[in-house]
C-alpha cells in the first residue's frame, strides 16, 4: 500500500471511530441542566435517574424506567450546540443550559442546549416521576 492510500485507511478509521463514540449505546449517562446551575437531571444506562437542584449535594430519585437512555438522547441530539463561550453563542443573550454525556469508555462531552421548551418538557416529566411520589 502506498503512504497515500495508508492515509486515507488511517483517516476513515478515525472517522468512524469519532461516529461511533457519539452513538447513543456507548453512552453511559446523560446529565442535563437548565438554566445551567440550577435544576439538573441525571439518567443513566440502567434507567435509574436523579434530579439535583442547584449546588445542593441532595437528590430526588426519579422512578426506574422513566427515562430510556438512548431515546432521550435520540430526543436531545439535535438540539445540541459546541460549548463555546457566550459571545459565539447563536443569540449570546440566550438562555443556556449544559448537557453532559459521558460514555463507557470514561471519556465525556459537554454541550449547550438554548431549547427552553424542550428542557422543560424532560425535566416536567423527571418531577412528576419522582419515586415514592403519591400521583
């Protein structure tokens, strides 16, 4: 092979290894906080889920199952922005809050989320699955 095609397989390689760290069953867990700092959602790969509030250490426990990993992702995925700083943001006077997805292999990425609607529907639907929670 020459060093040109050795490239090019080098290249595709890496190519699709970075396509498949975004794949939705290497995530470990998805933590979402909006705005960011204040209510924060933590659902992770063998369903349990968290809900924090602020820089508070303690947690209300979301019902097992509320929440499916790959289709909250699915959900969340083209809503997702760089984490860049706020005068690059689309509308820097935005709203913002973080999305961090941490995969198996212990890496992780964070990301901004301006959809304010769509943070609400998953959070509303996080509070009113709060385990031990009389309906």
């Amino acid at each position: 092979m020459s060093r040109g095609s050795n490239f090019i397989a080098l290249m595709a390689l890496l190519i699709l290894g970075i396509g498949c760290l975004e794949s939705s069953d290497s995530i470990e867990s998805i933590s979402m906080d909006f705005p960011h700092g204040e209510t924060r959602l933590l659902v992770q790969r063998d369903g349990e889920a968290f809900l924090f509030y602020g820089a508070l250490p303690s947690h209300q426990k979301i019902g097992k199952g509320t929440f499916d990993l790959d289709k909250l992702y699915k959900q969340l995925k083209s809503h997702l922005h760089e984490n860049v700083p706020r005068e690059k943001w689309p509308n820097p006077k935005s709203k913002a809050g973080m999305v961090t997805i941490r995969f198996q292999n212990k890496s992780q990425k964070d990301y901004l989320i301006f959809d304010e609607d769509l943070a609400k529907l998953i959070l509303d639907k996080a509070r009113q699955n709060i385990a031990g929670r009389m309906p």
